[in-house]
C-alpha cells in the first residue's frame, strides 16, 4: 500500500479577528486562496469565488488532491476554511499558513482529520489496476 495509511486530510479551520475590508475584497480573498493552494504544492484545476452584497465573500479552488474553500463574515472579522488534499505530497498546513497570515488572523482554531482511513476502506484491485477479471 505503498505507506498510505489513509487517502487524504482536511483541515477545518476558523479564524477570528480578521482584517474586515481584506475579508470584503473579493480579488483580495481569491488572490489568497490561489496562493494558498499553490505554496500546498498542490495542481489548480479551476476556482470560483462570489462577493455577497452587503458584504462577505465565498470561493473554492478545484484542486487535482480535492479542494480548498472559504466563507467569509467581514462584519465578524470571521473566515471559515476548508482544507482537503488526497495524498501524501500536498502539504495543506502550509495553505492554512498562508491564508491566516494574509487575512491578518489573530486567532486561529482549526481540526485536521483524516479522511477515508484505509483500514475502514475495501480495496478493489482490479479498478486500481484498470483490470477486468477473468
């Protein structure tokens, strides 16, 4: 199983007393979440990202290892993000890192979980191989 004990993380993060007009800016938190998503080392498929009026913005970057999404509260100086990487190469602290930083969190609260552990999972070998059996 080539040392994979599960197939990927997600990091569950909230971050308080954040930089209300940098939550509002939607250039701003989408700028952050693509650089986020590259310093995690991880591949950009594609990425969609709204500004609610009267304030807050919502996105996701499509990652080939899953996903990187944010809501933001301006009115709060609140952001919720989520962190999922399949695999074992990304690095998706290193995202949260970053995200925090440059939307100037003061605290940072967050849950990394490990997703589809394989010893709860089924291995089907011959849809891994793309083999049919005989």
């Amino acid at each position: 199983m080539s040392g994979i004990m599960y197939l990927g993380k997600q990091i569950i993060a909230d971050l308080y007393h954040c930089d209300e007009e940098l939550l509002d800016d939607l250039e701003y938190v989408r700028k952050t979440v693509v650089e986020a998503a590259e310093k995690a080392e991880t591949r950009i498929i594609d990425c969609k990202f709204h500004k609610f009026t009267p304030q807050g913005v919502s996105g996701v970057v499509v990652i080939a290892e899953s996903h990187i999404a944010i809501h933001t509260w301006p009115e709060y100086g609140y952001a919720a993000i989520d962190i999922f990487t399949c695999g074992n190469r990304s690095m998706p602290r290193l995202a949260l890192k970053h995200v925090s930083r440059a939307l100037k969190a003061k605290r940072v609260m967050y849950k990394e979980l490990r997703r589809g552990v394989l010893e709860n999972v089924q291995v089907n070998e011959n849809k891994i191989l793309n083999i049919r059996p005989f």
